[in-house]
C-alpha cells in the first residue's frame, strides 16, 4: 500500500530555530536547519512513505490577503537570516532526494491540502501530515493522520474532540467563530473555543448556527447578527484551498531510497 508523507515545512524549521534562546544569526540560521534536516529524515525513516511531499511558503501575499489586507499583520516577519538560508537548505533536501514545493501566493497548508485531498480522492493509500497546524487537522476527516513530530504522538478523529470539542470536518467553522489570533483571524468577538464548540454541538454546522442566530437571546445573539459577514469571510480564510496547481506529478514526489 502506498503511503504519502506531506512535511509542513516551516512548521518544522521555525519551531527549531525558535527553540534557541540565541539571537538572530546566519549561524543560528545555519544550526537550526541541520537540525531541520535530521528531523526530515527521521520523519522519513520512520513513516517509511512511498512519496514524500516537502510544502514551504513562498512568502509574500498570497490569495488571502487579497480577501482580507489586515491577514497575518500581527505575525513577527522570518527572520532576515532563516530567509536568506532557505534556498540552500531546499538544495540539501533536493540532493536528499526531495523534491521541494513552494508555490506563489498559496501556503504550505494549501498546497498539502490540495496534494492529500487528491491522494486520498484517489484512493492511493494512507496520508500523513506532519504537522502541528490548526488548520492542517480539518483533513482528519477525509482519512488522513497528523503527526506530531516534536512530541512524537499522532493526532486522529477522538484527538481532535479532545482537544476542541468538535469533530475534524467541524474545525474550519469553530475556527472561524473564534477566529486566530496568529494569523489576525477575525472570528466573532468574544467567542472562544469552548462557546464556539458548544453552539457547533447545539447547531451541528456554522450555516446552521447562523440560521438560529435569528433567535438566539441575549448579546451573543446580537454579535452573531452583527458580525455575520466577518464570520464568514473568517470561514475563507481558515478554509484549506484544495485546488492548487501544485506543478509535480506522483513520480516527481516517489521516495525509492527505501
């Protein structure tokens, strides 16, 4: 059975370099992608994949902020040195054999949303993400797994109502009620995870929360009525774009170093 292995790239690379207390340095840079590169390949080696998919971001806009100019503005920038590092790194991982997928104005999530949507569709085999991204855990529900790479557990359907209190295919919506603060997500004002994942539960999908929000009493109500149109442009955003033009074919990602 084949098995895709998408990295979320940065995931794995900032975590890494932000885990060091030292400033800013091409050194640091330097360091923290060695380190980068051995959590690759001990992601590699241990989910022994059939292909392996490297997603980074471009950088710069992409196609949410031509829907919402205030996206990712409270986000601390890459730092200059990391930046400059990348392409050297995406060069490492080329002669390791990975084929790197960094595409214009899409994210790293779009991109592996697109690519294990299209895998799962076609009925390839299994889908590890590795990831510990939010937005990522919506594809759960379409059959595929998250693993954790830095606290080594995989992340499934009963993990994600664990820890927000809906299932996987409800995630998009109880992001958007909340919204994000990471990535200046608006969501509905004062609603957070717990009133969110309650009206889910009562309501059973966002259209419907909003279709009861008519009569629902009191100020939740009246910011639900209020803020309609920010909830669903919250909704686009936090909504994985699985249509991409990813630019490389099942071949171009098969890993044969077995």
């Amino acid at each position: 059975m084949a098995r895709l292995l998408a990295i979320d790239g940065l995931n794995i690379v900032r975590r890494v370099y932000e885990a060091s207390p030292e400033p800013d340095s091409a050194e640091k840079a330097d360091i923290a992608l060695r380190h980068a590169l051995s959590s690759f390949k001990k992601l590699i080696n241990g989910h022994a994949p059939t292909h392996v998919l490297p997603a980074f971001d471009f950088g710069g806009p992409t196609w949410r902020h031509a829907l919402y100019a205030g996206y990712r503005e409270g986000r601390a920038p890459m730092p200059a040195e990391l930046r400059a590092a990348l392409p050297a790194f995406y060069e490492k991982l080329a002669g390791f054999g990975l084929r790197v997928v960094v595409i214009p104005e899409v994210e790293a999530d779009d991109v592996i949303g697109t690519a294990v949507m299209r895998w799962l569709h076609e009925g390839r085999g299994d889908a590890v993400v590795a990831s510990t991204d939010k937005d990522l855990h919506g594809l759960i529900a379409y059959g595929a797994l998250l693993w954790d790479h830095f606290k080594g557990e995989w992340h499934d359907h009963a993990w994600v109502e664990r820890k927000f209190g809906v299932p996987p295919e409800l995630l998009p919506d109880l992001l958007a009620l909340m919204g994000d603060v990471t990535d200046s997500i608006p969501g509905v004002s004062k609603v957070g995870l717990k009133t969110g994942a309650k009206l889910l539960r009562a309501y059973g999908n966002l259209d419907a929360v909003m279709a009861g929000a008519g009569i629902l009493k009191g100020p939740l109500g009246e910011r639900l009525r209020k803020e309609r149109d920010i909830l669903y442009l919250s909704r686009q955003l936090v909504q994985l774009k699985t249509d991409v033009r990813l630019g490389v074919t099942w071949n171009m990602l098969a890993w044969d170093h077995h």
